[in-house]
C-alpha cells in the first residue's frame, strides 16, 4: 500500500525509498530535491496556515511541471522528484520559476514591496529575509549511494550558497596541488594546520609525508600540529615518533600535536623530553603536563618552578613560567601553599606567574593574596575552597574594579559570574548602574549575569539606557536584544516604558526585541489580573 503525506496527498517517504532504489540506482533516472530556502522564518512570521498553504501549492505546481514523472513529499517543505531526459530536468526549472512567480502573492502589500521581511532566522538573529525561492540539487549520474539523507546533505550546501554563506569542502586535495605546484612556503603552512582545524583523516597520508619527508622544519612543524587535531592512531603514532625528530621546533609542536590528541596519556610520553637540550622543547613539555591533565607529573612541574634552568639565565624564567602555567592548568588546591610561598619570597621570579598560578588553585591562600594584594579582581580565580567572609571581601573588590579598566571589569565579571552567595544589595546597585556604562559584549555578560541571578530591572534601568540611545551612544544592537530579553524575562518595569526608545527606534532588530518583550511583560500583567491581583 502506497504511503501518502497528509498535507499534499504526495507520496511519502516509503515511496520515495523505493523510488529512489528502483528508478535512480537501478533505474538508469536522476532524482531532484527541491525545498525551500528560509520557509521556517516565513513560517515563524505568518502562522502554520499560511505555510501549510505554501508547501501545498510548491506541490501542486511541481506535479503540473512535471506530468508522468515521480513527485514525492518527505514532509515540511522538502520535496523528492525523479525522472530523466531534457524534459525532467526543464520541467523541475519551470517549477521552480512558477513557484517564483506566485510567492509574492503570500506575503502583504508591505512585504512585498520591501522584497521580504524582517524576522528572527534559526539561530535567533533578526535580520531581512527576501522572498521566498526554492533550492534544487540533482543526483550525480555516478551516485551510487542515493539517499535521502544524502540529498537533504547537498541540498543545505547548495542554499547556504544561495545565502552567501561558505560550505565546508575539503582541504587536502588543494595541499596536494600546493606541494605539486611548488606553492609557497608560507601559505602551504596555513594548507597544512586548516587541514588539522577541519580534522581531515584523508589529509593524514600527506600530512605524514610533509612530516618524514625533506621539507623545511617550519612545514613539518605545521603537520606536527594538524596531526595532533586530527588526533586517530596513526597521527598519535607519528608524533611519538617525531618526538625524536633531529629539529627542535618540530620536537615542540610533537608534543603540542600530543598533548592535544591524547589527553592525559600523552604525560609519560613527553614527559623524558623535560632533559631535552632545547629550552623550547623544555617549555612544551612543561605546559603539555597541566594542559594533559597529567596529575603525577606534578612533582616534574615543582622542581621546574624553583630550579635553575639549563643554557642562558633568561630561559630560567621562561621555563618557571612554563611550569607555572602547568601548574595552574592542572590547579592541585593542595598545592596553594607551595605557590604562596614561591609568591611571597624575596626575589623569586617570574613573581606575577606564582601569583597567577596561585589565583588558579584557589583556597582562602589564595584569597588572602588577592586580598593583600589591594588590585582587582585577576583575570583567573579558582573560587574553590574559599570561605564566605572572605568571598564577601572579594565581591567588594570585584564592586570596585567595574570601574576600572576593561580587563577589570571582565575578571570582576568572571569572579561575580561564579559567585555563590547572593549579592549585596550595594552589589546589585552597582551593577544596575554599569548599564550606563558599558557596551558591546561586556554590557550582554553583565545583562546575562543580572539575568541568571534572578534581578529584575527597574525603571532606573531603563532610563539608563533610553539616555544613552537618545544621545547617539553606541551599545550594540545584540547587546541590546541581550538587554530586553532579561526585561522580558525578568520583568521590572512597565510596557509603555519601552515605547520611546525601544519600540520606536530605528533599529529593527532592537524593535523587534522590544515587542516580543512588551508581549511577555503584558501577558504576565494580564494573568495577575486574572487571579485578582492588582496591577500598579
């Protein structure tokens, strides 16, 4: 029995299996998958009926495009047609074109004449979407494995083309050419590590070519690194092995490429490289311990962070400093005493990286030193093990330094953000207050902050912000909609107060914030008066 969808009466997806099994790979026919590009926003922005109205006609005229051939319905806007020869292929492109020509016809005289609408697209941003087109791509005569899946896959590449946007193609095919062609150096480099960003596995072949073979230490010290992305067994055993690589540079990004795709396991490995005669070498290794997690390398981290190293007196705080960073990545609160003392002691260098690394273990040690410290707050602070007294004598650190520099405010952000007693009240003023202050992303952290401690807004808030907009001061329009999003969600304040600034404004994007936030504030108003509660 033959499977329908509902809404266009076209066969469903056991038809088309079976189509797409009989008629295209054993069948000698090509299959098109056409849908339609942005439907959810339109969908979103008119209602349910007027799209179900859409996606029926497409499947009306894509059945009077193409008589006698297959015409299938997956289901929402996807559509499976099947067929061969010129007349297929045309019929589809004259479908194509008849659906161009109505869609105007569903959207308002307004719409139409802006030549689409304004709305949120699937990832929440507000922006112009033009009227609505269909995206068709068409199996490939030597396809062998046609699914639907793997035509729903083509078809998001050929729209986000469509859109503007860059699809994901791979990169190892275009390094081949570079090493052929004799590209340079240089930009075979950026080939090489994009193929480690993208984790191409094809790429290892020639990664491990450029590895072992006779190019310079700079290109081979790149594929180092892309293996190490890359991460599957082959690549963990060519990096053990260019652990041993007679250039130093390559050794270092060996154990980096380790590090990364081996984890914790990857510390005995790097660890004998620590007697490497190559202070860069030295350093790697050191940072790769914490950056691994490798907790019973930390008595290697200890005695790096006091001795003298090996060569010129300035590697001796360059490799401190690297097992310092360890030390703070693996951030072991037993060992706060340890870095407080090395911080504390006369004359001891790197002097700022003990105290960094103290600031990362965390503990009331740690505490005290920032307290004593009389700064900031600093970037990284473990907040473990610290009593409330003295985490209340930080919150009053952190309350300062929101008028302090930029990289003040962010780690007094980051110190409130994972801060777990409930802010004063001096606290929760202070904050409201940089609302007339900040911008861009530093003022979506503090909304976000504000938000997810549970503060409402209130008039002085908005009033803030309503001042800045008037006089031409730049905010950010997605800090913006960061702002009435917590309004919305938190509440605080009337709906007529958005009128001026908000509803009426010249951005879109913020207006159409500011609505969806007048809808929440009202029909919260609204369900108070329902229950017989009354509305100031």
């Amino acid at each position: 029995m033959t499977d329908f969808n509902p809404l266009t009466g076209l066969p469903g997806n056991s038809s088309i299996q079976k189509n797409l099994r009989n008629l295209v790979i054993d069948g000698g026919s090509i299959a098109a998958y056409v849908d339609i590009i942005d439907f959810k926003p339109f969908n979103d922005y008119y209602g349910f009926a007027l799209g179900d109205s859409v996606i029926r006609r497409l499947g009306q005229i894509l059945e009077e495009s193409i008589r006698g051939f297959f015409v299938g319905h997956i289901g929402g806007d996807d559509f499976i047609c099947i067929g061969k020869g010129d007349s297929f292929t045309s019929g589809v492109e004259n479908a194509r074109q008849k659906f161009r020509s109505i869609a105007p016809r569903f959207y308002t005289a307004r719409d139409r004449e802006l030549g689409g609408i304004e709305t949120f697209d699937r990832e929440g941003s507000y922006r112009f979407l033009p009227l609505l087109d269909v995206a068709i791509v068409y199996t490939d005569s030597d396809e062998v494995d046609v699914t639907v899946e793997t035509l729903a896959r083509k078809a998001g590449q050929t729209k986000k083309l469509l859109k503007g946007e860059q699809i994901a193609e791979s990169v190892f095919p275009v390094l081949k050419r570079a090493l052929e062609n004799g590209y340079p150096v240089e930009n075979t480099k950026a080939l090489v590590e994009a193929c480690g960003v993208l984790r191409e596995e094809k790429a290892v072949p020639v990664l491990a070519g450029i590895l072992n073979g006779k190019f310079s230490w700079s290109l081979r010290k790149s594929a180092a690194l892309a293996l190490g992305h890359i991460g599957n067994a082959r690549c963990t055993e060519l990096l053990k092995v260019a652990l041993l690589d007679s250039n130093p540079h390559v050794r270092t990004r060996s154990v980096d490429g380790l590090v990364i795709s081996m984890g914790r396991k990857s510390g005995p490995l790097i660890a004998p490289l620590l007697r490497d005669e190559s202070t860069w070498v030295r350093r790697a290794a050191l940072r790769g311990i914490g950056y691994a997690g490798w907790h019973n390398g930390i008595h290697f981290l200890k005695a790096a962070a006091t001795s003298v190293a090996l060569g010129r007196s300035i590697n001796t705080s360059r490799e401190r400093s690297a097992a310092l960073e360890g030390l703070a990545m693996l951030g072991p609160s037993e060992e706060a005493t340890f870095l407080a003392e090395l911080y504390s002691t006369p004359g001891y260098f790197p002097r700022n990286e003990a105290y960094s690394a103290l600031c990362s273990v965390g503990t009331d040690i740690a505490a005290d030193a920032v307290i004593g410290r009389k700064g900031s707050i600093p970037r990284i602070l473990n907040l473990f093990g610290m009593s409330e007294s003295n985490l209340r004598k930080l919150e009053v650190i952190a309350k300062e330094s929101l008028t302090g520099s930029v990289a003040e405010v962010s780690g007094a952000l980051r110190f409130l953000e994972g801060f777990s007693p409930e802010f004063r009240d001096s606290t929760v003023a202070e904050l409201r207050n940089c609302l007339g202050s900040f911008s861009g992303d530093i003022f979506r952290r503090l909304v976000i902050l504000l938000d997810s401690r549970g503060i409402a807004a209130d008039r002085s808030c908005i009033a803030r912000i309503a001042n800045r907009i008037s006089s031409g001061q730049q905010i950010g329009t997605p800090a913006l909609c960061a702002f009435l999003g917590w309004v919305a969600r938190r509440g605080g304040v009337s709906p007529g107060s958005l009128l001026n600034a908000f509803l009426r404004g010249d951005r879109r994007a913020v207006a159409a914030s500011a609505a969806l936030t007048v809808r929440a504030i009202a029909s919260r108003d609204l369900t108070q008066v329902k229950n017989g509660e009354t509305i100031s």
